[in-house]
C-alpha cells in the first residue's frame, strides 16, 4: 500500500510505458502499480483505438485518460485504505483528537472541481468508471463511518486482499431481517439485564457493561460465526467488566445461579478452599446456536491482575486442540477480552502476542476483543498510553485492528464477523477495539465525576446502544422494531423478575458446571495423602529399554562429537556402576510417562539442551544443523514429547504451561526456568494462579515448575529460586515443594505427579553444578523399587546410638556436608536430607528424631537467615527443637565475589561440623 506521491512527478509518457510493460508482462512491474493498472482493464478492453507492442501483438489503446489524475485519484484511495480509521467516528460520546490523516483532496492534488469528473480508477473499489465524489463517499462508508481499519502494515497480499474486499465490497451490504432482530434480542438481554442489577443491587459491585453491552450482540456474533466454519469450542478470558453479563447472555449461566451468588445464598463447597468474588469465578457450557450448531463455551477463572489470565487462555486451548482436535486449530476458537487500559498497560499482552506464531504456542489465531471505555479507573487514555490506539501493539504481529463505534450495533457485529472469519481464514490474531463508555465509575459504588466531570456529564445524558438501535431501525423503515422492542423488555423484566423472587424463596446451592467435570474422576488431596507417595517404580527391563532408546540415533545423525561422549559416558555408566546420572534420569521419567500414553509438555527458555548442558533431549546434527528428539523413538505408538525452547518470556511462558495443565489432568506439564531467581517475573502467575488457584476456583493443576537453586558463587541473581516465598504461600496442601539431591528421586517425584489421584504444583528446586555430581547418581534398583523418598537418612553412620548431633538439610549443601563428614569420619554426626520440605512429612520426621534420641538436631542451610526454610520450618516444625546454620540475614540472596562466596560456605560447614 504505497503512498506513490513519487509517480505523480512523472511525465504522463512513463506512466503510459509502464502501462504498455504492465500489458506485455504483468508481473514485471510493482506490485501496487500492477493492481492500479488491473483497475483499467474494463475501460481498456472498450477502448477506441489499438497500439502495437513489441511483440507485433495489438495493444489496448489508452486515449483519452488523464493518468496524472487517475494516479491522483489512486492515491486518495489507498489514503483512506491506510488512514481512514484516523478520521473514522468511532467515538459515541465525544469528537476524536486530530491525528493528522491528511485526507482531504488537496493532499491529492484534487479540489471540489474534480468531484463530479469520471474516473477509471472507481474500478479499483468494485464501483466501475464514476465520478469521485461517488468514490469518496464509498471510501468514507468503507473506511471512515463508524468503522476504520488498520491493515497498511500487513505485508502477506493474500490478507491485505481478503480485508480490502470485505471493506469495499462487503460491509456495507444490508442486514437481513434475522440478523437484525437477533441483535436487538441480544442489546435487550445486555441491557435490561444490568439495569435490573442497578435497580435490585443498589451499590453491589457488579464492574457493569452499561455502555459496552454491544459487545453481547458481538461475543454471540463471533461464536455463531464460529460455529458455522467449523469451531467446536471456544475458550474466553476477560477481566471483570461485563462479566456477569456475558456469563448470563452468552455463556448461559442460569439467572439464578448468578442472583443466588448476589443474594449470598449459593453454598460454596469450602472444604478445600476460600472462594473468590463472583466476577472472578470460571464457568463451561454447552449452548446450540441459532443455526443449530452445538458450540463448548468455557470462560476461564481469572485473578484481578488485569491480562493475567490471557496466556493461561491461550495454554488451555492449546492443550485442548493437541489433545482432543489432533492440532487442527480450527476447532478451538481462544477470545481474549481487553480492557483499554490494560491491553496498552499491560506487558503480558505483548507476551501472549509474540508467542501467537512461535511453534510451541501457536494455538491458529486468537480474537482480541477489547472494551474501550476510553479510561482506566480514573485516568483518561491521554495519561493511559503513549500509542494513538490502545490496540497500537497489534502492529508487532500484523493483526489487523477493526475499530468501531460501540453504539453502532451493526457495524459492531459485521466487525466481529469479519474477525470471526479471518482468524478461520488465515489462523491469525486479529483485534477488534471497540470504542464505548463506562456507565458508573471503575465499580458502582464509585463517583466518577471526581475526575472526569466533563466526560460524565455527556454519558449522563447519553443513550444506551439498545436505545439507539431501536430508533435506527425505526429510522430506516423497520416498523414493528419500536413495538418488539417494547414486547422483548417486557418479557425479560417479567423473566428476571420471577427468577429473583424465586431465589428469595428457595435459595439455591452452588452448581459445579462443565470445567469442574473435566476434572470429576480426581479426588482430593489430604493429609494422609502425603505420608507416603505411592509406587511409581518401573520394571529393570523397561529402564533397559528406555535407556537404550534414549542412547540411540539414525546412522546417518551426526551428532557433536562433545554430546556424543557424553552420551556415552552415561552408557559406560551404567554398564560399569549399574548408576544412572540425574539428565538420564529426568528423561527417563518423561519417557515411562510418554510410553504410558500420556502427554509430556516442557517449555522454557533453552530446555531442548538445558541451560547448564546437561539434558540433551533434542540433539542437532552438527553438519546439517537437523534436530533429532530422543524421547520420540521409544516405541511405534507412543505421545510424542513436547519440548520447546521458549521466548525469553516468564510470565506469559509460565501462563501458557499452567493453561495447558489446566485443561488436560493427564499431562505432565513442565516449566524450567533458565535460573531458578527469574521465576519472580512471573510472580503474578505464582501468586495468583499456582498458589492459589484451588482454593479460589476449585481447580486443580499439576504444573510442575523446575528452579535452579543453590549457592556457588555466581552472585545474587543465579543463587536463589527463593525457596522462602513459595514456602510462605505453602497451606491447605496448595502445592509441594521439593529440593531433591539424587537422580531417581526426580524421576519418582515427576512420576508421581500423574500417580496421585488428585493434582498439585510441584515446585522442585534444581541443581545446577551438582547435575554431574556423582553422588546425585542412583542405581537401577532404584528405579525399580517403591517411589519418592521424602526424607532421605543417613547412610554413613553406623550406629545411631552414637550420634551426637543431626544436621537436618535440603539440596546442594548435603553433599558438602557429606564430604567432610567422610573426610572426618564423623560417626557423631548424622545428616539427614529433606527432599520435600511442603507438605512436610511430620512422620517421618518424628521417627527419625526418636531413632536420633540423644542428638541435637540442627537446620543447616546456604541461604541468609531470612531467606531459604528456615523460618518456615521454625513456624511448622514444632515436634523438634532445632537450631539453624546459615548465612546472616542478608538484604540481597548472595554476594557477588568469590572469595567471599567461599568464606561464607566454609563458615556453614565448620559451624555445622564444630570445627
């Protein structure tokens, strides 16, 4: 879409000879100058007179047309083609700040003289040879109405093409009858229904849609659509504004579920959990569509961090589309529904974005429909964004953005039908903004003429899009639309009515709906869940057979000769020791899973290899640079493994994985972060969603996050995965928490987590130099035999009897205190390791302090006082008196010089052993 104000300095004889080349070779000339000269080809081929070309043939004569004018003409078209949304009205309440379109005639090198000429270039548009003010009405219709388009920085044809034909030629087509009244059906539903909230509800927060209730006729738009192109499910995430509504007039969420939620009559099953405001609740349904398609609805539950739930959307219908559509993305359908403040606040949303084409994230596209109330809670969008649209990030992918008045309720819906159809086209992201107004302030109870009393004091006077349809439709000669009008509130007033009062008679209880279902054949967590964990041993010929597979390749795969020794090393190993290495171990586990039939998922920043070089799960053929993934070649039918090295991303990486946890119990989902500390840029999701997310929804999840943990000098930021923050947050058996020293206790505890019949996070904190310690290697008996160790005794000393002092530890420490321990011979001394630190396993705690009756038991750890387990054990572990060995209370996890380093792990160790 070029400007071409450079063409327009040529002599008209150029431009006749590139039109003469364009004649003998079409594809020969610029693309843009090739369509511009398409739009002739009528007028050409009824031309009055014939030119030869070179090659004898007769050309098309071209008397008569002024082609600096046409090209002038051209020019105005692609203007509005590139910056009609600039001048589009797409503000209900108040006119649009200038942002310099520079679309008026003069720009062009036209004046009002030239409007009533005829121009070929009306071709162009679908119109034919006509004048332009004909063609600059249709551009104004197409471009600059109460819709603008943004599509100038698509470079893929085949879109801009497909876009510029339903502009042109499509969206202002009429309406049918059906359409028009399902849409008067839905505003009536949205707006009544909110009304009716305002009036039974007085000061309730509800976060209202008065304003935005179009996006009702718009979500029933798009998911009718869908329906009809193949989508079998769709999957919502959306913040707290609306959500009421489009729970009860598009997901079909019972009125009385929602008023006895109001009431405060519905039971809350709080065995297991707090529960969270109704606008944060998840719902699934199953609804038909008015062609009778059968469509899956779920909108996902959702914290109040704003956009946070987006990745976790976008995970859950990934998982869903490999799991149950075979990867046809068609199927499944993710709508992500922004607020305007923080779709342009928010760095997730960038996030979510630059995954949507990455081949371990790509879920065929999502809608992003965003509620642009112009504001944030009190801030105007002048204070909100540097971009001239909310939408500006849509760019970075080349969605398209559709922006539309919220109160034109046809051109919102032909909006969505469009978005609807695109993403099914082209599996691509597209947004609609649609602009629109907040009815009351950022909740109900809130005034919001403390801060915006101009703005406010024009909503007061404004009416709602239900209001404004209805008189356009009387406006534009549909008759009976006042009367139907009248007879649908009257109906629904009636309907909520008779809902509410039979609420009041009979409070209702608490319904689980279809994401709770998913998950009905799980039980539930309890303490004598976590005394001991079941077996998860595999038999000494299936470790053989994993083994070998995972040593194996293709003849013709050259892998590095540096990997290849390494891999040999393990299979001299195990022939020489009968000992298994932790990498080997690790997928070992994945590879029981896989063989199994069950899904494993590891995503992370360098998984494939493995940060710290160990794992070498995909191998590269070092002339050919080809992959080749170990775990894939196990058996004939078996789940492919599903590893992808991610963007260098937390927050929305680890979103997608517990996304994709959360739709399928039966897959083993991992996330790794490169060092165990970057885990604090995905805080939200840890806080809000893995730590939480049982008890506030009642969902379960077994997202298993991998930290590199331990101290060795690499200063504070590749010390720590900050061990004390996930213990704080550790209650009601929300998670577990694991610091594991010996390479089948990993692969037992990353199998239990689909042994158990319930799901919990796993949060183990990983090693990093001791991945090639040989004391984390284990013996094939040990993968064999029972299942995870949560405590792991002594086996140095002889006789308990004589020992004098238990030094109770976690991960890397253990092995620096075994070696002196050895090196001393220290029989006094027993150190004792705990593998899982939450839920605690009391039990067997208590029976090693009984077996160490004459001991003084010691927490010995690497992490400052303040940080690590240590008051957490201080706070829990009541049946021992201890004393702890650590770092001083420190403000940063570790220094950053060596020496120091050192000096502080020797003081642990010689306070420890009472050197």
């Amino acid at each position: 879409m070029k400007d071409f104000s450079y063409i327009t300095n040529s002599h008209p004889a150029y431009i006749e000879s590139l039109y003469q080349e364009f004649v003998q070779n079409p594809e020969a000339i610029d693309p843009d100058m090739k369509k511009f000269f398409e739009g002739f080809d009528f007028a050409i081929a009824n031309g009055s007179g014939t030119a030869s070309g070179s090659n004898g043939q007769a050309l098309p004569a071209t008397d008569g047309i002024d082609w600096m004018k046409e090209i002038k003409v051209y020019r105005l078209i692609l203007g509005y083609r590139n910056k009609g949304h600039l001048l589009a009205k797409t503000n209900p309440i108040r006119p649009r700040k200038d942002r310099g379109a520079n679309l008026g005639l003069s720009f062009f090198g036209l004046s009002e003289a030239d409007m009533n000429t005829t121009y070929q270039a009306g071709n162009l548009i679908g119109l034919g040879a006509t004048t332009l003010k004909n063609i600059l009405t249709h551009l104004e219709r197409c471009y600059a109405s109460n819709v603008g388009i943004e599509f100038k920085y698509i470079s893929d044809q085949k879109k801009i093409d497909w876009l510029t034909n339903e502009m042109e030629r499509q969206f202002t087509q009429p309406l049918s009858l059906d359409k028009k009244k399902r849409i008067l059906e839905k505003l009536n539903q949205g707006v009544m229904f909110e009304k009716f909230l305002h009036t039974k509800y007085i000061g309730q927060k509800r976060f209202s849609l008065e304003g935005g209730e179009t996006t009702i006729a718009a979500l029933d738009t798009i998911i009718n659509t869908a329906a009809n192109n193949e989508v079998q499910e769709v999957v919502i995430g959306m913040a707290h504004r609306g959500r009421l509504n489009v729970l009860a007039n598009v997901m079909g969420k019972t009125y009385e579920q929602i008023f006895s939620e109001f009431e405060g009559t519905a039971v809350m099953d709080q065995t297991m959990g707090s529960g969270d405001v109704k606008y944060h609740m998840g719902y699934g349904s199953e609804i038909q569509t008015p062609d009778n398609k059968t469509i899956h609805l779920k909108l996902m539950p959702n914290p109040s961090h704003l956009e946070a739930v987006d990745p976790v959307v976008v995970g859950f219908a990934r998982a869903k589309a490999d799991v149950l559509y075979n990867s046809d993305y068609d199927k499944i359908l993710p709508i992500l529904i922004h607020g305007d403040a923080s779709v342009a606040g928010q760095g997730i949303v960038y996030e979510v974005l630059q995954m949507s084409n990455l081949r371990g994230y790509y879920t065929g596209g999502t809608i992003h429909f965003v509620i642009n109330n112009q504001i944030g809670f009190t801030t105007d969008f002048d204070d909100a964004r540097s971009a001239d649209y909310c939408t500006s990030i849509a760019a970075m992918v080349q969605a398209p953005v559709l922006h539309v008045n919220g109160d034109d309720a046809e051109a919102v819906v032909k909006c969505a039908e469009i978005a609807t159809r695109y993403r099914q086209e082209f599996n691509s992201d597209i947004f609609i903004d649609m602009v629109c107004y907040r009815k009351h302030g950022h909740n109900e109870g809130d005034d919001p003429k403390y801060t915006q009393p101009q703005l406010y004091a024009l909503i007061d006077k404004h009416q709602n899009p239900r209001e404004i349809y209805t008189q356009f439709l009387i406006q534009n000669g549909e008759s009976d639309a006042q009367q139907l009008a009248k007879e649908m509130e009257k109906k629904f007033w009636a309907d909520l009515q008779e809902r509410l009062d039979e609420v009041k008679q009979n409070p209702l209880p608490y319904k689980y709906q279809q994401p709770e279902l998913v998950w009905k054949s799980l039980g539930k967590a309890t303490e004598e869940s976590f005394d001991q964990s079941p077996v998860t041993a595999i038999a000494e010929a299936e470790v053989k057979r994993l083994f070998d597979k995972l040593m194996n390749w293709p003849a013709d795969f050259k892998p590095l000769k540096k990997v290849e020794k390494l891999l040999q090393d393990k299979i001299k190993l195990l022939e020489a020791e009968q000992k298994i290495d932790w990498a080997t171990a690790e997928l070992l586990a994945y590879g029981s899973i896989l063989v199994e039939g069950n899904v494993v998922r590891m995503s992370g920043q360098d998984v494939k290899r493995g940060t710290f070089s160990h794992r070498h799960a995909v191998l590269r053929d070092e002339q050919s640079n080809e992959e080749y993934n170990r775990l894939n070649y196990f058996q004939d039918n078996q789940e492919k493994f599903r590893i992808y090295n991610s963007l260098l991303s937390e927050y929305g990486v680890l979103g997608f994985e517990y996304g994709y946890a959360m739709a399928n119990p039966n897959a083993l989902v991992i996330w790794e972060a490169q060092f165990g500390d970057f885990c604090n840029g995905a805080q939200t999701m840890i806080d809000q969603f893995i730590a939480a997310g049982e008890q506030k929804w009642q969902r379960q999840n077994g997202v298993v996050m991998l930290l590199p943990h331990g101290y060795e000098g690499q200063g504070p930021e590749h010390s720590s995965a900050r061990l004390e923050r996930f213990l704080q947050m550790c209650a009601e058996l929300n998670m577990v928490v694991t610091n594991i020293t010996t390479a089948a206790n990993l692969f037992h505890a990353l199998r239990r987590q689909l042994a158990w019949n319930f799901r919990k996070p796993m949060i183990n904190f990983s090693p990093k130099a001791n991945l090639r310690n040989p004391g984390t290697y284990s013996t094939v008996q040990d993968f064999t035999n029972g299942g995870f160790k949560e405590v792991i005794d002594d086996g140095f000393v002889q006789d308990a009897a004589q020992v004098k002092k238990v030094l109770l530890c976690s991960g890397k420490i253990y092995f620096e205190m075994a070696d002196q321990q050895l090196k001393e011979n220290r029989q006094d001394i027993a150190i004792v390791r705990l593998e899982q630190l939450y839920p605690l396993p009391h039990k067997q705690l208590e029976a090693l302090h009984r077996k160490y009756n004459k001991a003084t038991w010691f927490w010995v750890q690497e992490e400052p006082l303040n940080m690590g387990a240590a008051s957490f054990l201080q706070m829990n572990l009541k049946n021992i008196n201890f004393g702890v060995i650590s770092r001083n209370a420190s403000a940063a996890t570790a220094t950053g010089y060596a020496k120091v380093h050192a000096a502080e792990q020797a003081e642990i160790i010689s306070t420890a052993f009472g050197i």
